[in-house]
C-alpha cells in the first residue's frame, strides 16, 4: 500500500483534510507523535511523501525540542530523493530553513491564517 509519513508535534495539530484527501486517494498515514516521544524517522524509506505538521514551537527552539534537527534531516532526505514534501505551519518553517532561508520569531503571535507583513 502506498504510504505517507506524518509528523506531528502536539495532540490538536492532527492532519484532519489532508488526511482525508490523502487515504480518499489510497495512501495510508504513518504517523509520528514527537509530543508523545516518537522518534524522527532517518528517512523516509518506502513512503511516498511527507507531511510536517504545525506545532506550539519554532523551528529556531532546537536546544529545546531536539527532535526538530532529526526532522530537519528528515526533510533534507526527503527534498534529495525527490519526494513530495508538505510543511503546515512549523512544517512551513521547517522545510524553509531546511532550504537554506533564514526563519526567526516573528514580531506578534500567531494563530491559523494570517497574511504576513
């Protein structure tokens, strides 16, 4: 079966519609709860793609959710072997950073969707 990998990093940040469009298309979700412990994995083996959900940190907090850096390599794996790759909020983050841009905390909260100044 054709299979996705899923990170997310809290409880409330699931993949809701795209999960849904993702298995109406015949895809299983693999799913990786870093909130809950779950290791990173090193790459994405067989999967399909890859899809890095939102979470309540930055993707500049390395020193306090380790995790991220496994996910960063993750990313990287994932971008070399031309996967399909979606980051939602952090995941957005993420990927960023992963190619090379500069991601820093923004001037004032933010929560959902919002056009960026």
């Amino acid at each position: 079966m054709k299979r996705v990998v899923v990170v997310q990093h809290a409880e409330c940040e699931e993949p809701g519609l795209i999960a849904e469009a993702l298995r109406s298309r015949g895809y299983a979700l693999e799913s990786v709860l870093t909130w809950l412990g779950a290791p990173v994995p090193k790459d994405l083996n067989r999967a399909e793609g890859l899809v890095i959900m939102g979470g309540p940190m930055g993707v500049y907090e390395y020193d306090r959710y380790p995790f991220l850096r496994d996910e960063m390599s993750l990313i990287a794996s994932a971008l070399r072997e031309s996967k399909p790759l979606l980051g939602v909020c952090l995941g957005s983050q993420l990927l960023a950073a992963a190619l090379g841009a500069k991601v820093r905390k923004g001037r004032q909260k933010e929560i959902g969707w919002h056009p960026i100044p």
